[in-house]
C-alpha cells in the first residue's frame, strides 16, 4: 500500500525538471525515496498515477472532516506536473494520457472540486483561504488545457460530450464568482481609512487579481469557441437567470482603493478583469443562434440586471472620457497592459442601443457620455476620434499562467510561511493589442453608430412619440448644461462645439463606409441628426440673445409700466408703423435705449463710448445707434408683442413677454419653425471660418470710422488682439486677408447688381432704413468665413449702381438674377402665371437652386393677400441636387416629413408643398 497523503505532499513540491530527472533515473517506473524514518522507500508510479484521481476524489467529499482545500491544491499541482511531464516520457503518457477511464475520473475531479468551490463559504471553516481558493479555481480550470488539450477547439469538443457539461459551466462561473467576492471584500477592507496597506499587502492583493484573471482568461477563451458560445446561450442559470450579468457588475463595480492607487500592477489588473468580462458579454451579444439579450429580458430580474450593467457601462465610459487622457509613453505602460476596456464597452453600448429591450433606457443614459466625447475641443476631438494617429490607444495581454509557482505562494501564504521577498509573484504577458488602425477606426465607428441607433426610426415598427425623442432629450441635456446666457456670451459654447464636431465626424465617418465598419444607413442618420442639431443651436442662439435682451431691459419695462397712468407717450417718442396688411390703426412703438456691457479687456479704451456700445429695441428690432442691426450676436429680425399697437384707450399696457417664441413675426415662424429662414438649409460647401459672430460685428463696426484698415499695419495688429480677446485667435494677417476678400465679395455684388463698388464709402454709416419684411435678410453672415460672409444692409446699400427691379421692367433678366431675388426675399421682376404643368426651379433661402419640378397643383389665394404672398404650389420634383433626408418646408403625416417619405407615400412621385415665392420659373 503507498501513502499517498505523505507522497502527494513530497512529491508535489518538487519542480516538473527535479520530477523528470528522479523518473530518469528510477527503474522500472519505481521512484527511491527516503521513509521519514531515514531507511529506503519506493513509490510505484504506475500505482500512485493511477491511483491520485480518485484518491482525491475521495479528500473532496471528506472535506470538514479532518481534509482540506490545502491538500486538493497540492494534489492539482502534482497532476499539473505529472500532465507536462507525460508529453517528454512515454511510460508517463501511456499510463495518465491514454487511460479512458482515468480521464474520466480527472474531469469528474475538476467538476467536482469547483462545485465545492462554488459554494464555498467562510463559515464552512474548510480551511481554506482567499490565496487557496483563488489559486485552486484557476488550477482546476487550467487543468483541462494541461491533462486533455491546448488547442481550444479541441477542448471545447471534449467538453460538449461530457454529459454534465452544462453543471460544468454553473459551477465554472459561480465559483469565479465568489473569487470576485473575495477580491471585492478585499479591496473594500483597504478602502477604510483606518486601515492602510503596506507593500506585503499590495503584492498579496495582485496575487489574487492575478489568479481571478487567470480565471477568466480562461472562460474568456472558451466563450470565443462558437460552439461552446451556442451551449451557453442554452444554458437557464447563466443566462435566462443573470448568472453572467451578476458575475459582470461585481467585477464592474470593483475599484482601486486609495492607498493602492500607487501600484499599478493592481490597477493593471482590474482593469484588464474588466476588459475581458465585457469581452464574454460581447461574445454573447453578437452570437447569431440565440438572442442573448432576448434571453435576459424573459425575467424581470434579469431584465433590471441587464439596466443596471448598462448604466455601470456608461458610468465606466462617462469616467474614463472625464479623464484627460496621456499619451502612453514608452515601456512604463507597456509593462502595465489596462486591457481593452473602452473599446469592449463602446462595443457593448452599440449592442444595447440596438436593442428594442433596452434603447428606450439608453435614449436618455447615453447622452451624458456622447457629450463629453462631443465636447471635447475641436482639434482634439478631430485629433482623437476623426483620425487614425490616436495619442492614447489600450494595451491588452494575455496572462501565462504558471500553476505550479501560484500553488507554491497560495500555500506559503496559507500557512503563514510567506516573506515579503517571496511575495514578489507576476504572470508574464503576451500582447494581443488591435493594430493602431484598427482600434482608431473600430472606436469611431462604435460611436457613430450609437448615435445612429438612438436616432433611427422605422415608421412600421416605432411608435410616433420616438420620432426625433433622441435629438430632443440631447437638447434638452444640453440646455441644462450650459451655462447662463449673457450678452457677451448669447449661445452655449458647449453647444456649438458640440454641433461643430458632429459635422467633422459626419465627414469622417463617410471614410468607413469602404472598410465595412459603418454602412451607408448608419452616416446618412449621422449626418441627419447633425444637421437638425445644427438648426436648433442656430435657433437657441437667437432665442438666447433675445432673452438676455428682454433681462437687460426689464428695468427700463417697469418704468414703462407706469405709463398706464400717464398720459401718452408725446409726438417725439413715439413713432406710427403703419400695418400694410390690415386696416388697423397705426402700431405704437415705443423707443428704448439701454446701454449695453463691454468685455472687461476693452474698459478704458476711448472707442467704448462711441454708438456702436448702446443698443435700443425698436419695433422688436434690436439696433444700435447707427441703425445697424445686431444680427450676428443671434438677434433675429421681429415684430416686439410686449408693446401692443395702439387703440382708442389713452393708455397704453406692457405685457410681458413670456418666451423667445413670442418675439417672431408670421414670417419668420413659417417654415421649419426656427429663428430664420435663411439658417433652415445647411450649406453645400464647406466654408472656412475664422471669427465668431461677436468678432464680425466688432470689426464691422470699426469699419464704419476706419474703411482703409487694411492699409495699416499697426491698426490691423491692435484690431487683430482685440479681436482676439472675443473669440478663436486671430493674426493680423488672417485679419488683413479676411478684409480683402470682404472687399472682393462687395465688388462681386456690386457686380452681380449691375452696378460699380466704391469701396471709399461703402463703409460709411448711413441712415437706417425702416424695417420691412421683404428688406434684405443679409445682415449677416451664417458663419464668420471668408467664402460665407455677407456684409451688413447698410453696405449693400452704398454700393452704387445697385438696382431692384420691379415687375414691370422690360430689361431682360438671367436666371441668376432671379434666383438672388428670391434670396433676399424680393418680388419676382415680372409676372409670371404659375399654371399646372409649368416647369420650375425650387430655390433655397441662399438663392442656390435644390432641384427641379413641375406644378401639379395651385392652392387658393388668401382674402386681401397678393399671390406671392399667400400661394403654395404642389410640385412634382422631378430632379433633387440635396439629400433626400432633408426636412421639406411644410411637413405632415399626410405628405411626409421629407423628401425620401414624400417619394414613397406617393408611389414614387416626388411631391411636396413648396412657396410661390421660392420658385422660379425655368427661363428657356
């Protein structure tokens, strides 16, 4: 009989090269050895190989009665030696390897031993401790690659026949489940303040993060083999149950505490148990036999696990994107792999968005990450997410696990035997990091898609309510983050920069298509919520102004107030606007000047007191001194309702208005319903800009005393700081260039209107034409770029020779005269008959021409309305230059919303509502 117990304790601390050379030298399979009392002793291999499987069968079920797990550890370390010893000794792999029935009794072994494991408990007092049970999982596990096979797919068919191979995988994950316990209370005993961690305690810690990745690593492997991924998907407990989602969101909710954050082996190595969990969570979500998340939403239970994880994602994400990111500089970080933490999570973000069980909580959960991706600076964001040099990319690794060195700590450390010099265990790596390519490109497309999968909506399968909910939460999301409007500062800067990346990411994006990251579906709806995103933030800054506006002159309102106790207003105050439109009586508009704030850096200069610094609303037009109106601080051209027009009473009552809406007149609400017509279509080009709306004002104004700046060196320096103070840094010779073109673009118009440009006195200020709807709408430039500027009314007015032509000219119009009547909003220079079955342009608010159709239809002329004024045509389209994503002018359930949903509810017929005064007719 051999005594196994005292064997296995002998034999197993000796190493698989000092096992090999005893077996070299033994005869017939038979090791020498000596008794404990010092006389010979001999062990036949044969026996005691045969023999160990159910030998420590039997240790298992007696344990709590005398055995322990310390024991089993030392048995699994054995067999892991006598496994690699078998492939270099035939004798060995004749007995252990070949032998069916043994290997049946080493994988009922490893079953078993993790089913204790699985329920291991403290109170069960078997002896064990964190070091054991950590090392004993990953020893189990591993031995199936040491004793049965290292390539996966052959391992995965070996599992597959085993007829409890589904208690295989329960016990598998349960029992990685309570090593991640184990960490867990671990790391929350450190995170005490009365307690602080020496470098002993730091290097046992890693011990055990090390053993639990090893764990995982090995799930991980296994989970990447189809089939095996397939049979999990069938499995009630891990996934019907939340057995994985559980197992995810303690590993998720694991943190660094703070007097470990020095190490980074231990913040290497939760974030790499991280990284590899969301990779398991990946592997499910993407198998094509069974639905994972399908699965999931069965239960309630599980279904408030899944939100939950998906919440802890986006937290992980929104942190992470919170941090400034370093660039991994040299070997430091090389040496401390972080795993592919942020790219497995954006991966599982665009799962989940797509997914009809979770988008409707993610519509809202998502935004808060997305934004501070989207507001990062523009050059960093272009820099990180629209480029393929990233300063910071994710190193992942694989561990090599070492069984017989982890065994050799776990049971020192057990036994309270371990020195701090021992302590110093570590798994080497082996990289298995994305190319840098690869990583950029899949990173940018994961969030691409995301806001694609938010945004999208099928008109068959979503509910009404859905249409645009994502653009309009991120709206709502973004007012509650920006900061208090001031005059200086009307727009969130937030909010422009945010729309200014998404327009670069949408012509990014487009790069993808080729490489099958991105489909064409997923950069169309892109493009489409940038540019409503756009439109809206066009809008908030004209509504923002005029609410800053309306607050700078609340004072002035009050007194006002009073008025309707006092007589009215005398003859020099006020002045009659009489409405061309009806037959009321004159509207009383009442003159108020309030002075304006100036940035702190321009105190003290003597320009300050000039006009251009007081701003007066009148007749709901917001103006300076010299008439010029504020519309690049975002102020939109209306009719002011807080002072109603006058009656036959004798006093006269200030209403206050109630929002920014209120300031719009029927002309500027029509349409899309934004603040101006003109910013409803996004421009075709894409335009260089190299001021902000506040700078165009300031210089334009400085034009009106200094028309030869550009001449002057030392005037274009001070201008060039000064502008710079109020916006993106400008050099004087971007200034001085910027004002060449100006000049250029002014004799191009003076052109264009048949008449010569004086650019002597074009600049000079004038007297300011009164209001009037059909007045040019060019006072501003959409952008401050040198190719998109349009200078200010009173300029265009000086320029001479400029001619408005009335319908009953004679002289012979081209179609580009036309069209850039249409833009400023003029009558057509000659009567036209707008008949069915007449061929037309449809023009756009710039003048540029969006396509071709013909008139289907002419709607009814309105009571005391002119036909231009009143008309709507339906227009068969028979040629479109723009996406057909586009919104139309006037959308409907009936018609479609664009032109893409108009085509198809009718039957392939483009046809759409459109302005008589936005069409021209075709001048053959």
């Amino acid at each position: 009989m051999i005594d196994m117990i005292s064997v296995i304790e002998e034999l197993s601390g000796l190493t698989t090269r000092e096992l090999g050379e005893m077996l070299k030298e033994s005869e017939s399979f038979v090791l020498q050895s000596k008794a404990d009392d010092g006389g010979p002793k001999q062990v036949d291999m044969e026996k005691l190989v045969s023999s160990l499987p159910l030998h420590l069968l039997a240790v298992c079920l007696d344990l709590g009665r005398g055995s322990d797990l310390t024991y089993v550890l030392r048995g699994m370390r054995f067999l892991h030696s006598l496994s690699e010893l078998a492939t270099r000794h035939t004798r060995l792999e004749q007995v252990l390897l070949d032998d069916v029935k043994l290997s049946e009794q080493v994988m009922d072994l490893i079953f078993f031993v993790l089913s204790i494991l699985s329920h291991w408990k403290k109170e069960n007092h078997l002896g064990a401790s964190p070091f054991i049970h950590t090392s004993l999982v990953a020893a189990s596990l591993h031995l199936l690659t040491s004793y049965f096979s290292s390539q996966w797919h052959e391992l995965v068919h070996i599992l597959l026949a085993h007829p409890k191979v589904d208690i295989f995988m329960d016990v598998a994950f349960d029992s990685l489940h309570e090593d991640m316990r184990i960490l867990s209370a671990r790391l929350l005993t450190y995170d005490t303040k009365a307690f602080s961690a020496g470098p002993f305690d730091s290097q046992l810690t890693h011990f055990i993060c090390q053993q639990c990745e090893a764990s995982l690593q090995f799930l991980l492997l296994l989970c990447q083999q189809k089939l095996f991924r397939d049979r999990i998907l069938k499995n009630k407990e891990l996934c019907r149950n939340g057995g994985i989602l559980s197992l995810s969101l303690t590993i998720l909710k694991l943190g660094v505490p703070e007097c470990l954050k020095g190490s980074m082996d231990i913040a290497s190595s939760i974030s790499r148990l991280k990284a590899k969990i969301l990779s398991i969570l990946l592997q499910l979500c993407e198998a094509e036999s069974i639905s994972y998340l399908d699965e999931v939403a069965t239960l309630e239970k599980s279904m408030e696990l899944g939100q939950t994880l998906a919440l802890e994602v986006l937290d992980l994400l929104k942190t992470a994107f919170g941090r400034k990111q370093k660039p991994a500089a040299s070997s430091h970080h090389k040496n401390y792999p972080m795993g592919s933490v942020l790219i497995s999570a954006l991966r599982l973000v665009d799962v989940f968005s797509d997914d009809s069980n979770f988008r409707s909580s993610f519509i809202t959960n998502t935004i808060p990450f997305l934004t501070q991706i989207l507001a990062t600076p523009h050059d960093d964001f272009v820099s990180s997410w629209c480029s393929v040099n990233l300063p910071v990319m994710e190193d992942d690794a694989n561990l090599d696990y070492d069984p017989f060195g982890a065994a050799e700590l776990a049971l020192a450390a057990a036994s309270n035997m371990l020195t701090e010099a021992k302590a110093n265990y570590s798994c080497p790596f082996r990289s298995i990091s994305m190319p840098s390519i690869a990583y950029a490109q899949t990173r940018t497309s994961c969030v691409v898609k995301i806001i694609a999968n938010l945004h999208v909506f099928v008109p068959n399968i979503c509910e009404e309510q859905e249409r645009d909910l994502f653009l309009q939460k991120f709206q709502k999301y973004l007012l509650s983050e920006s900061p208090r409007p001031s005059l200086d500062h009307p727009a969130s800067n937030e909010a422009t920069t945010v729309c200014r990346n998404l327009g670069s990411l949408s012509h990014y994006a487009k790069s993808l298509i080729p490489n099958n990251l991105l489909n064409e579906e997923d950069v169309q709806l892109l493009s489409e919520f940038a540019y409503k995103l756009q439109l809206w933030c066009k809008s908030q800054v004209g509504q923002r102004t005029l609410q800053v506006a309306k607050s700078d002159t609340s004072s002035q309102m009050k007194e006002d107030q009073q008025l309707v106790q006092q007589p009215l207003p005398t003859s020099a105050n006020i002045t009659s606007v009489p409405d061309s439109n009806t037959d009321n009586p004159p509207q009383v508009v009442q003159n108020i000047e309030e002075s304006t704030a100036t940035p702190s850096k321009q105190e003290g200069n003597a320009r300050d007191e000039t006009p251009r610094n007081r701003a007066s609303v009148n007749g709901g037009l917001l103006q300076n001194s010299v008439g010029q109106n504020l519309i690049h601080l975002g102020v939109a051209r209306t009719a002011m309702p807080c002072y109603p027009g006058a009656s036959a009473a004798t006093s006269m009552e200030v209403k206050r208005c109630k929002s920014a809406d209120h300031f719009r007149t029927p002309e500027t609400t029509k349409g899309s319903g934004l603040w101006d017509d003109d910013d409803e279509r996004r421009p075709k080009r894409k335009k260089r800009t190299i001021m902000n709306d506040e700078q165009v004002n300031e210089i334009e104004n400085a034009l009106v005393d200094e028309p030869e700046m550009h001449k002057s060196a030392t005037s274009l320096q001070a201008w060039a700081e000064k502008l710079s103070g109020q916006g993106s840094e400008i050099t004087s010779s971007q200034l001085k260039n910027w004002l060449n073109n100006r000049k250029a673009k002014l004799a191009r118009i003076a052109k264009e209107r048949g008449g010569p440009y004086d650019g002597e006195n074009a600049d000079k200020p004038s007297t300011p034409a009164s209001y009037s709807p059909s007045s040019p709408s060019g006072d501003s430039s959409e952008s401050a770029g040198e190719e998109s500027y349009l200078p200010p009314s009173r300029v265009l007015r000086h320029i001479q020779g400029a001619r408005a032509m009335t319908p009953d000219t004679s002289e012979p119009i081209t179609q580009a005269e036309l069209n850039q009547n249409i833009m400023t909003n003029r009558p057509f220079t000659r009567s036209f008959s707008f008949e069915p079955g007449r061929l037309v342009l449809l023009i756009d608010n710039e003048g540029n021409e969006i396509g071709r159709g013909e008139i289907f239809q002419v709607e009814g002329r309105a009571q005391g309305k002119s036909l231009l004024e009143s008309h709507i045509c339906i227009i068969d389209v028979t040629e479109l230059k723009i996406e057909k994503w586009r919104e139309l002018p006037h959308p409907s359930e009936a018609s479609g919303r664009t032109f893409q949903e108009a085509e198809s509810m009718h039957g392939g017929v483009m046809r759409v509502a459109w302005d008589v005064v936005r069409l021209a007719p075709v001048l053959l």
